[in-house]
C-alpha cells in the first residue's frame, strides 16, 4: 500500500456527489414527463389510476415546449444518456486503468495475491457493465420501435412491450447484488459468515473462532484493493541488552 497514494475521503464523496447530482439532473425530464392519470376499465367498470406519458398542461410555456422537445426525442436521449454514456465511460476507465498502471509496474510492485484482487475487481466490473447493456438493449429497441412504429402496432403488443421492459428492469437490479456477492469473495464470505451466523444461532466454539479468524485474515489482505486504507506499521522492535 505504501507504493500508491491513498485517495482522501474527501475526493471520493466529491465524486459521488458529482455522479449522482448528474444523474438525477439527466432524469429530471423524466420526471416532468409522466404523469397520473384515471380512466375507467372497460372489463370490470373500475375507476383506475395509471402513469401516462404525456406532459402536463399546468406547466409554464416554456418548460411544457422543452417537455414536448424532450418526448419526440426521448429514445434517443434515453440511450445516450442511459446506455452509451454508462458504458463508454466504464470501458474507457478500464482502458485508461490498464495504460497507466502497465505491465511492468504491475509485476514490480504488486505481488500475487494482490495482482489477483485487482483482477476480480475488473471482472465484478466488466460483468456488471455486461449484465446492464444486455437488460438495457432490449428497452431502448423497444423506444426507438415504438417512436417510429406506434400507428402500427396494437395497444396489446405495447402493453407486451412494457412488460418486457419491467421484466428486464426488474432481473438486472436483482441479479447485481448476487453477481456482487459472487465475484467479490470478501464481500461474498462476509455474507455467507453472516447467514451461518444467522442460522446457527451464533453459537461460539473454538473451531468457529479458529475459521473466522483464518477469514477474517484473508479478508483484511484481499480486500486491501477495494478499500485503499494505510495499514498500520507495528511499532520498532528494541534490541535486546539495551540498558533502560
């Protein structure tokens, strides 16, 4: 650890304040967009309540006219801002990551076991960018089929169409957390002491004490690339016949 700079607290919460202020200001439209709606089903007669797409009318002038820009370009801008822009940039982080860091600095200076934590950092990356523009295709080709196809396709098949969406929307959120638990062992045998520990009513003995301490070990070396920490130095060691 102490052959790299450990980033301040302070660098890491400006740059999740600056990812986060600008995702939520690319959704805003969306926000803006939809709205609730009521209408009456014709199968059973119920008075029912459903988002619509369609910007309100309460709007000032000007913000309805961005609105109504926005909606006849929404599929495009739903995928450069939620497909491409994700994507270019988590490939090109690994691009710039692997060219800066080298091949020979990386056999220099780090040794096996942490040359094999960074590289199942890049795969939990890679596969996380893989999952999400797989469960994101589908979406935008259903936005751009339906922009210049909707006089011709029934209410049915976009019906269909929605649910695929929520359906794709719904696996690429619940499978994240499992493709986490998977690739990233620390986190991963944290979970499983945790649900062991769960259902065995942590119950204390010595072999347990034993086996969590050999993972509790492990996991401090392995994890040392996804947290960068300095580790503490143990204090000097006096000679011995040394008078006091």
């Amino acid at each position: 650890a102490s052959t790299r700079p450990i980033e301040q607290c302070q660098s890491i919460i400006a740059k999740l304040a600056v990812i986060w202020v600008g995702s939520m200001t690319l959704s805003v439209p969306e926000i803006l967009l939809w709205q609730l709606a009521r209408d009456t089903s014709p199968v059973s007669g119920v008075v029912t309540e459903f988002c619509t797409m369609k910007p309100s009318s309460n709007l000032p002038e000007s913000i309805y006219s961005l609105v109504l820009t926005y909606q006849n370009a929404r599929m495009w801008w739903y995928f450069g801002c939620y497909f491409c822009l994700p994507v270019l940039f988590t490939v090109s982080c690994q691009l710039v990551t692997r060219r800066v860091r080298g091949p020979d600095k990386k056999s220099e200076s780090r040794g096996a076991k942490q040359g094999q934590a960074e590289g199942h950092l890049n795969c939990t990356i890679i596969a996380l960018t893989v999952i999400y523009g797989l469960c994101t295709t589908p979406e935008n080709v259903c936005n751009i089929v339906v922009a210049y196809m909707s006089p011709d396709v029934s209410k049915q098949t976009l019906d269909l169409l929605n649910l695929i969406n929520q359906f794709f929307l719904f696996f690429k959120c619940s499978v994240t957390p499992v493709l986490l638990l998977c690739l990233c062992r620390p986190l991963g045998q944290a979970f499983m002491d945790c649900c062991c520990c769960c259902c065995e009513g942590c119950g204390p003995d010595s072999s347990s004490s034993e086996s969590s301490a050999d993972s509790k070990l492990k996991t401090e070396m392995s994890s040392s690339i996804f947290f960068d920490k300095p580790r503490e130095t143990p204090p000097p060691l006096l000679a011995l016949g040394t008078p006091c």
